[in-house]
C-alpha cells in the first residue's frame, strides 16, 4: 500500500518538476525517511528470551463442565475465567494451594455463567489488578453483578481491551487477538482470545469462540500459531475448524469439560479433528488438573492430577470405558 502510495506521488512530483524549478528530490528523500521510520516502529518488539530462573506454568483447573485457568510466569499471575457458579471452592483451593494471593490479570471471557460463574466468590479472597472484559454491561444480569462487584466493591475498572493491545506476565507477552466484534449472534463468538507467548512457545486461549468468530480471525491473517491451544468451546462441535487448526498448528491441546457431561463433550467430530492434525490431548475430565510449564521458553512438560497415560482420544477401541463420555456410552448400547 504505501509503495503503491509513493508512486503515485512520485508521480505527480515528477509532472511538478517538469513545469517548475523546484528541487522535489529533498522532498521525496524525507517522505521516504518517514515512512521508513513510521513501518519501522509499527514492528512488534521482539520478545527477550526468559532469564535464568524465570518460569511459565499454564493451570488448567478441573472446574468440570466448565472453564478456568490461572497463567503464572515469574511470580505473576492471571486467571481465565472462573466456571460455574459451585466452582468456587475448587478454584479458590486451588488458588491456596500455589499460594495465589493477588492476581495481575482477571480475563472474563464472555457472558457465560460456566466461564465467569465463580468469579465474585473467587475475587473476594484475593487482591486483583487489572479486569478484562469484552463487554462493560450486557443483557445477562449475572453478569452484570460480576462486572458491578469489580465496580463497587473491588473499585476496580472493568477494561474492554482493543485488539492488539499487548502486556506482559513476566517474561510472557500477552496479546489480545479477539473478539473482533461484539455483534454476534452466538455470544460464544464473542470470546476475548489471548496468545501468549514465552520464549519460543506460544500459548492460545480463545474461551468459547465457534467457527465463525475463527474463520473471521483467520482472515485478519493474524499470527494465530500456537504450541498449546485451550481447546475451544469444550471440545465442541461448534468449535475447532480444520482451517482454524492449520492456523493455529498446535502440538498439544488441553480440553476442560466435565465426566459423562449431558452434552457429549468433547465431540467425536472434534477428537476426529485433533487426530488428523496430529495433536497430543489432555483432558481435565479424564486427568484431572493439568499443568503445563516451561523453564526456558523452549521446552514443555505437562503434569495430570491423575491418569497420566490415558487414552485422551480413543478411536475404535472402547474397552477402556471408564474414560468414555457419556455419547460413546449410548453408542456401544445402540451398536
């Protein structure tokens, strides 16, 4: 564009120049400094690798049919989403137990009760700083009470970020990719998706978001590549696209959903999905909490609460089935 821009000016400069005496190639050297100058502080700031003793850790905790998960990098914290509204000793355990006292960062994804249900319970036990949200008020009154106890009781802002808009969690860089709109018809589509990237890993949550909000996404050619993507939705059918999955290119893909849940979740379609694009599934239904982590940048281990060697996405053999959610189960009996 601005090339195309430049030679329409030279242009015109050039027809100037034939008709007058003034010295149009100062002109055109300082447009072209400025442009230059202008490109070169539209780049994005290259992330510095992690220092000796800095750490990252991605805690999916097992909130059921439900979502959330706190990100610690070198002592900072955030917590996605905070499940249903009977989560709340769960998370708040949880918290405890990693001796979570204050978090930098509250992400609210959208106005669904398993996302933000446990949020106002959660929040009174700990200090908070920033509250992303993508919305200041909605038509969903329980929501409304979350975001009006940010307001009144935490006197915090609630903070509906702009897309791009970046900030850091130690050495972790945290990117805010979507929602792109707010207009949609399914308020999953509306989910705030994060990229988070430490070192050489990249790290991506996008809540609930459904094919549509993807396809969207992937259009704005947005840098969507990820090692490890929260899986989307709960392993919905809605969700997961294969043009989203070549987007993202993960290599590993954590599920939080609950045991034998009434929806079927993760859906065959989906699981289909992560095989064909050869990634690597943990799942909270089958494994507990999971627990993600690096110590520099470079390499991951993951942590289960249990079951570590189960089979997170079987195909034709169910004879394990303790693990299978509750569809494969009516599958077997209609067999």
């Amino acid at each position: 564009m601005i090339k195309r821009i430049l030679a329409s000016l030279l242009a015109v400069l050039l027809l100037l120049f034939s008709f007058t005496s003034c010295d149009v190639s100062q002109f055109l050297n300082d447009l072209l400094t400025e442009s230059t100058s202008e490109s070169t502080t539209e780049q994005q700031e290259e992330l510095q690798p992690p220092a000796p003793g800095s750490y990252f850790e991605a805690h999916f905790i097992d909130v059921g049919q439900a979502d959330s998960a706190l990100v610690i990098c070198d002592g900072f914290t955030m917590l996605i989403d905070a499940g249903n509204p009977d989560d709340d000793d769960i998370i708040i355990d949880y918290l405890e137990q990693y001796n979570v006292t204050h978090l930098n960062y509250v992400i609210a994804t959208h106005p669904h009760s398993d996302h933000y249900g446990a949020f106002t319970s959660v929040l009174s036990h700990v200090t908070i700083d920033t509250v992303y949200s993508p919305f200041n008020v909605t038509d969903v009154s329980g929501f409304n009470r979350f975001l009006n106890y940010v307001h009144y009781t935490k006197r915090n802002q609630v903070i509906v970020p702009e897309i791009g808009e970046q900030f850091y969690l130690g050495a972790a860089r945290v990117t805010v990719l979507g929602p792109l709109r707010t207009d949609y018809e399914d308020i999953n589509n509306t989910s705030i998706v994060l990229r988070i990237e430490y070192g050489d890993l990249a790290f991506l949550f996008a809540g609930d978001m459904e094919g549509e909000a993807e396809l969207e996404l992937i259009k704005t050619g947005v840098n969507l590549k990820a090692d490890v993507i929260k899986v989307g939705h709960h392993g919905s059918y809605s969700s997961s696209w294969y043009q989203f999955l070549r987007a993202v290119q993960p290599t590993y893909g954590v599920i939080s959903c609950g045991r034998n849940n009434e929806y079927g979740h993760p859906h065959e379609s989906v699981l289909s999905r992560y095989r064909d694009a050869d990634v690597k599934l943990y799942r909270t239904d089958m494994q507990g909490h999971i627990v993600c982590r690096s110590d520099d940048g470079k390499t991951l281990t993951f942590t289960t609460q249990m079951n570590p060697d189960a089979n997170t996405n079987p195909t034709a053999a169910k004879e394990d089935t303790s693990y299978l959610p509750t569809y494969l189960y009516y599958e077997e009996q209609n067999d």
